[in-house]
C-alpha cells in the first residue's frame, strides 16, 4: 500500500512536543551500507530530525535460516513529533520502498528498522512493543547503541546501556565497518 506523506504528523510545528527516540537498522542483502543510507534520507525526509548516528558494524546473522550473509547494523537517535505507532507505520513504509519482503522470519532482508526506544515509554500492544523486547541480548544492537547513550537507563531492566553492553558474550562477533555514513 503506497503511502502519502502527508499521513504522517512529522511537521515542524513549533508547539510540537518533540521525543527522543531511538531506531536500530539493519541490512544483510545486496548493497547494505547503501541501504542504511538511503534509509536515513528518507527518514530525515519524513521529517525525523536525526540527532546522531552511531558508526556502522558488521554482525553474524543471529537466528533464523542459516547460510545468511552478515548483517550491517547502526543506530539512529531521532527526534520526532510523532506517535510511537505513526513512527513504526513510517519504519515500515522505509522498510517497503527499499524492497523488504517479510518471506521468513528472521530472513535476509533489504532493510530493517526496530524502533528500540521511545523516550521512557513502555509499550506493549499486539502491534508495537518499546522497548524493543530482544536488543538487551543483542549485541548488534547494544554496540552501536552505547556509541550514542552509553549513559541511557533502559525503561524495564533499570540498567545503562553500557552496564547492558558489559553483561553480554563476546559472541557473536561484531566489527566496525564505518565511523560515518
């Protein structure tokens, strides 16, 4: 379903309550570092103020089929004006226009994007679930996630990112590709 643009409130509506958010990225198929690229813009498009971006790390596909290729992974801290709900509508469409096929679970893919924390916001509903309920166990997440809040107290477990970080194993492996992107 195409969306339009305009069915997204990310405006720069001055009287608008702005949120800290934080979105993981993902990418293991065809020219990943391109497709966290191009997802960036499009945020930023839709009007996602991008504060930071964490350098970008290769990872082992964890779970799901084997014989997948590595992941590229970063994170985005962005400020928005939107719902938590609009923001992963929005995630979703990105997703879509850089040809996500939701085939397999835990599958390769073009694109991912996980919305993995809203503000201090708990969420739980059928559709949306902040923070996201695996990136304390994962260290794709984690890494690049305290290049940018190392400091930030994770809602429910009541840690720093980096004590979270610390408490991980060193496996599955995870490299920096990129300071910048």
């Amino acid at each position: 379903m195409e969306q339009n643009r305009s069915s997204y409130p990310l405006s720069s509506d001055s009287s608008a309550q702005y949120i800290t958010a934080y979105i993981a990225l993902g990418s293991n198929m065809g020219a990943r570092l391109e497709f966290l690229r191009s997802a960036r813009t499009e945020l930023e498009r839709w009007g996602l103020e991008i504060m930071a971006s964490s350098p970008v790390y290769c990872t082992e596909p964890v779970g799901g089929p084997p014989q997948q290729d590595d992941y590229y992974n970063a994170v985005l801290q962005v400020r928005v004006t939107c719902s938590p709900v609009e923001l992963l509508r929005l995630c979703q469409d990105v997703e879509h226009r850089a040809g996500r096929e939701r085939l397999q679970h835990w599958g390769p893919r073009t694109l991912d994007l996980d919305i993995l924390l809203y503000a201090d916001k708990i969420i739980n509903t059928s559709e949306l679930q902040v923070p996201h309920p695996r990136m304390c166990q994962r260290r794709f997440v984690l890494e690049p996630l305290a290049t940018l809040a190392p400091q930030l107290v994770h809602p429910v477990a009541g840690k720093r990112v980096a004590e979270l970080l610390q408490l991980l194993p060193e496996s599955p492996r995870v490299c920096k590709v990129a300071d910048t992107w």
